[in-house]
C-alpha cells in the first residue's frame, strides 16, 4: 500500500511493517497454527474440568489453595489461546488486510496487549504457587493461619491485574505495539529506541525474575520435603499432598523455563547490542513459548495420584505415600539425611523412642488440620 498515492498517513502500528506482505510457506502453515490451537485448547479444557472436580472434593486447605492457582493457570492458558488463536488462523485462512481491516490500530494494540498479558501470567502463576509452597512446607503453621480460599482468589486476581497493567504500557506511551512478520499477529516492538528497550527490558527481566525465584524457593521446597519424608519425623507426618503437589509444581517450572527463557534472553540480547531484528528467531522462540500453554494442562493430568495408582496398581498404596513409589532412592535419600542431620538425633531421644521390649513404639499419624 502506497501513501503517497493514497494520501493517508500510515498508523503507528504499520510504521514499521507495512502490510500487504509478501510471505513464504516456510514460516507460514495454516495446518500448524490449526492444530496447535485445537490441541491446546482441547488439553486445557480437559484440564480445567479434572480441576474443577478436584477442588470440589478436597478438604484440605492447603490443596485447595494449590488446586486455585492451578485453575487461574488453566484457564489463563486456554482464553490465551482462543483469543490469539482464533485471530491468527483467521489470518491464515482469509489472508485479510489488517490496514484496511484495523486502519486505528484497535485491533493490533489488543493483540499485543493479549500477547503480553497471556504471556507473563503463567510466569506470575509460577512465581505465586512458588513462595505458597514454599511457605506451605517451611512455614505450616504461620501459612495455614493466613492463607484461605478467599485470599487465594485474591491473590490470583492480582496476578491477573499485575499482568493486565504492564500490558497496558505500550498504550500509555512506554514502548509500542506494532505488526509482525508475516502479518498474522501483533507485539511490542523489540528495537533499542529508549521507550521501546524499557517496556522490553521490563518485559522480559520480569520474566526472567519469576524463573529465578521459581527455580530457588522450589529448590529449597524440595529439599526440606525430603527432609520430612525421608527423616526421624516421616512415621509421624503424612505429606502425600505435599510430594504430589510439588511434583506438579517442578514439571511446571521446568516446562515454564523450557519455553520461555528463549524468547526472554533472546529479547534481552536484542535490545541491549543494538542489532537488527531477526524474525525467523523470533518467530521460533515465540513458537517455543506458546507450547507452554500446551504442555502445562498434562503436568496436572498425568502426575495425579489417581493416574499413577492406575499405571501401578500392584504396588502398596495403603501407606498413603507417593514415596512407596522409589523405594531404594528414599531408602539413600534416608541415610543420607539421617547422616547430615546424625549430629541432632542423640542417643537419649533414640531410646526414648522404643518401648520397654527394645522393640520401636507405634506412632499413630498426626491427623492433618486443614
């Protein structure tokens, strides 16, 4: 489209690429963008009724507050996807003109603002359900005091708002969203213009930052649930719930990291050396990212305890532990932290500890208070 001849100045969002656009079956396929959105969207619907049905039922406060930041991710997930979804193979079936379709740049703005806003959600989600389970192992009882339902609600709605209002800076005036290659979806313009590196410096170390506390609170999570489950006190704590969930919380970390440290370095390395954009490399770190919102639903689906009693059924469920499952690394990871911690067991609480027969005493399970 030529402005000149046609007298019109070209809107922000097209300054920099102006469609019509002549492009490549390489980078794009109307069959991939099809079946990505349907199984996207079919494995979070899925999910989301498995979760549902799971709150329902739950008892314990501390699953459910869990089992609500695994819905907001969820459903996050999949409205991600219908929306930027529907509009990009709509592209790719019509092939219509976002100029003439968008001549305000309406249309563009509220896909980039979706892009952002979808996109930094899950990494807030795993941040959030970070420090709750961090607090939830290493802090029982000042977190079981503080934390509801209602609360959890609350703080999944600022997640969503914290997400929505960053989003909404390229509309206020730091950084700019325009059309991207090949003309079949809308971001913010990653250049090293001073506004435009802001929002993305923004963009992405707020990204890279709820990686890096998700990766040292689960860590430190993980270590003191082995600790439970493998030391003097794991006859006397039952922490089924809490293995289960922190094993669907690392696969979500890991699958978060994955798909998204890519994009984020990528973004990083841009703007800050000053080079050209490279579309074919942000087309495939995109790509990489939206298969996170594929991939989160079957974390949830497949490490359920219902699913592994069904994949093992022969083995003993009655003690009610996920640990049954690897019975000689628990067995190493007992010894293990009974010698880092030998130094705290003395020999009076080891006799203590059995009965008058020199056999061990029964210790009945704490009863867990939701």
């Amino acid at each position: 489209m030529n402005d000149s001849v046609s007298g019109e100045k070209t809107p922000a969002c097209f300054s920099i690429n102006n469609p019509p656009f002549n492009f490549t079956r390489q980078i794009v396929s109307a069959y991939y963008s099809g079946i990505f959105s349907c199984l996207g969207l079919s494995s979070n619907l899925f999910a989301l009724g498995v979760l549902v049905k799971s709150y329902r039922r739950t008892q314990s406060r501390s699953r459910s507050s869990f089992l609500i930041f695994l819905l907001g991710l969820v459903l996050t997930d999949f409205m991600g996807l219908l929306v930027t979804g529907s509009i990009v193979v709509s592209f790719h079936v019509t092939h219509f003109n976002w100029r003439q379709l968008d001549p305000r740049c309406h249309f563009c703005n509220f896909m980039g603002m979706s892009m952002v806003f979808y996109g930094l959600c899950p990494l807030l989600l795993g941040a959030t359900m970070a420090i709750e389970r961090f607090v939830g192992i290493n802090r029982p009882f000042a977190r079981s005091a503080n934390v509801s339902r209602s609360r959890a609600w609350s703080m999944l709605g600022m997640v969503w708002v914290t997400a929505g209002c960053v989003g909404l800076l390229p509309l206020l005036g730091l950084g700019s969203y325009h059309m991207q290659m090949p003309g079949s979806w809308c971001f913010f313009n990653i250049s090293s213009s001073p506004l435009d590196l802001s929002f993305s410096l923004l963009f992405s170390l707020m990204g890279l930052v709820c990686l890096a506390v998700s990766f040292v609170l689960n860590t430190v999570s993980v270590v003191t649930l082995l600790r439970v489950c493998c030391g003097q006190e794991a006859a006397s704590r039952r922490r089924d719930h809490e293995v289960e969930m922190m094993v669907q919380l690392i696969g979500i970390m890991i699958i978060t990291s994955m798909c998204w440290a890519p994009l984020l370095v990528f973004i990083v390395q841009t703007v800050l050396s000053g080079s050209s954009l490279k579309v074919s490399y942000l087309l495939l770190w995109i790509r990489f990212a939206t298969w996170n919102q594929i991939l989160d639903p079957w974390v949830y689906i497949l490490f359920r305890r219902s699913v592994l009693k069904r994949v093992y059924p022969r083995l003993d469920w009655s003690r009610g532990s996920i640990m049954t499952l690897y019975p000689g690394i628990t067995a190493s990871l007992r010894r293990l932290t009974r010698s880092s911690l030998g130094s705290g067991v003395s020999k009076t609480e080891e006799s203590g500890a059995l009965g008058s027969g020199g056999s061990p005493t029964s210790l009945q399970p704490i009863p867990h208070t939701p």
